[in-house]
C-alpha cells in the first residue's frame, strides 16, 4: 500500500483507522484511498487554524460515553472563547453545559471524548477526538489524539444568535420516555440535520480507539420515522474515513441528538444500529450510499435547553432543487 501514500502526517506507522473502520472502507471500495487520504488528513495534534477555529464558536458537539458504555451526543455553549488551545495537543472547555446532558455524570481523568466544531453559517467542521485529562466542574482539558477537517457538504447554513431562556430551563429535568412521542416523531420527520455518537472503545482499535461524534445532513425530511421505536437515515458519500459506520461494525450503540431550532429543545436518543449496505430499500432515498437503521431503547427531551435562536436555514446545495437546462 506504501504507493497510495504520498504524504504522512499521521506520523506513525500504524494505520490511523481500526479494524472495524478498516472493514467498512473494504466493503465500500475505498480501502487504499481511505489509507491515504487518512495518512494526509488526520494528524495527532491541531494545527492552528483549527484551534483558531474551535475557540470562535459559541457551542461544540461532544460525544462520549455513560457508565454503561452507551454513546451518547450532546454539546456545550458559551460565549466565543468557552473552548481554548492552550496548545496545539490540547482542547479546553470551560463550562457550557447544559439541562438535562446524558453525559454530565460521564467525565473523569481518562475518558473518552469526540469533538465536532461546526460554523453552520460557513459550513465550516472540524474535528477533534481525545481522552479528557482533568476535571474541575464544568471545565474539562482534553488531549487531542485525533485532528481532522470535513468538508461542508450536506450542512445547512443557519446562524445562532444567543437569547435568555425562562430560568425554568436551565434547570429542568429531561422528559425520559422508551419510545417516541407524536411530537418527537414529527420533529424527526422534519429534520434537517442531526449529530451521531459512536465509539471503539477495545484496546485492539490501538490509535483509533475512541468516540467520534459526527454531523449528518439533509433535504427536511430525509429521517424517515418507521415507527415509534425506529428510525432510517440515509448514509451519503463522503470523506470517505467510515468513522462512524466502522464504529458500528464494532460497537452497534449510538447516540443521535436532533435540535428543535424553533424551540431550543433538544433530542437525545440512544439507539442501535443496523447497517444496510445494499437492496431495494435504498431506492427510496435519494442519493443514499447505504442506509442506517436505529432502533430507539431511549428518548430524552430537554426542553429550552439551548440558549439559542436561529435564523431562517438556507439549504445545503446538494439540497436545492436541481433547475432544468431549457432545450
């Protein structure tokens, strides 16, 4: 494979991607290519743009793990500057939690912590997966073990603007349900935009051991809400990596977080995955590479939690209706 690579800033012999992730690149045909570009893309420190990037942003995405071992995804917000690089190997969070986070009770010394930083607004992402290395309250230090950018298809483009919340909000406790009520199934069957939260936590993964949160996107409506307790989504072509679906090769537990950008609630599902990589189904999305399907063991909804009001969304391009060339 040494031909495929022409560039190493991975900086280590070993593959940046573990077996699982490694499986799902076979599987789709992209094997070499994923070592590749994986080698060139995926450094074990920041460079400074993207620790310039990560410190502008009023909220980041945070997956992790609870003491079962059940992804979940969820974020912090706080005025720009909440999260710092004090250096190029380190990410901190200072405060931004929120009512109602799965993962509040998650953090210690040693943990395992993805990062996704999002401009919706530029449709810029950058990501960032890690051990936390201290606690002190809200504020957690981050080692950087993993630094990479996406690119920005598939993001709609909408801006937060911060607004006070009803205090009520910042303290209210999660409605906890086992299935989906009428209202979270048709905020799902309108959304357009939802984070997932997978994890590889076996000592095998080696240095791809570790959660990753990633961000999906689509035309409203591209999460197809089967029934109470199940959910298809659409998998898109992208970098490439198969970070999540490599996951869940491994580890079939995830966690899915959709945000109501009318209300500031916040939908946190803990799901299993099953991947359908081929079949009739797949006709029914429109540009699907494969599908995913969750099956919901837990809803929880907190409302007002995010400090945010948005303006109107614009579409990512892949999304807008394609006009028709005149003969």
């Amino acid at each position: 494979m040494s031909e495929f690579v022409l560039l190493n800033n991975w900086g280590a012999d070993t593959s940046p991607f573990h077996a699982g992730e490694q499986d799902a690149q076979q599987r789709a045909g992209v094997r070499d290519a994923a070592e590749s570009m994986g080698r060139r893309g995926i450094r074990r420190f920041m460079p400074e743009q993207h620790r310039d990037f990560f410190a502008a942003q009023p909220f980041v995405v945070i997956g992790g793990v609870d003491a079962s071992g059940q992804p979940w995804a969820t974020l912090r917000a706080g005025a720009p500057g909440f999260v710092s690089s004090p250096d190029a190997r380190t990410l901190r969070i200072e405060g931004g939690a929120l009512a109602g986070d799965p993962l509040a009770a998650a953090w210690r010394d040693g943990a395992q912590i993805g990062m996704l930083g999002i401009e919706p607004r530029t449709r810029r992402r950058n990501r960032a997966n890690g051990v936390v290395r201290s606690v002190d309250g809200d504020t957690l230090r981050v080692e950087v073990m993993q630094s990479f950018g996406n690119c920005p298809k598939y993001i709609q483009s909408r801006t937060p603007f911060f607004i006070e919340r009803d205090a009520s909000a910042t303290t209210a406790q999660p409605e906890v349900a086992t299935h989906l009520s009428s209202a979270d199934r048709a905020l799902l069957a309108n959304a357009d935009t939802f984070f997932i939260a997978s994890a590889n936590l076996s000592e095998e993964a080696g240095l791809g051991k570790g959660v990753d949160v990633s961000h999906r996107g689509g035309a409203s409506g591209f999460v197809r809400v089967d029934d109470a307790n199940t959910l298809t989504a659409p998998d898109y072509s992208g970098n490439r990596f198969f970070n999540t679906i490599g996951n869940l090769m491994r580890d079939p537990r995830a966690g899915l977080l959709f945000i109501d950008f009318a209300t500031g609630d916040l939908l946190y599902l803990a799901v299993q995955a099953e991947i359908i990589w081929e079949g009739d189904e797949l006709a029914s999305f429109a540009g699907a590479q494969r599908l995913v399907r969750f099956h919901v063991n837990e809803v929880r909804r907190s409302r007002g939690a995010l400090p945010f009001q948005w303006s109107e969304v614009e579409l990512a391009p892949q999304f807008l209706p394609k006009v028709r060339e005149s003969a």
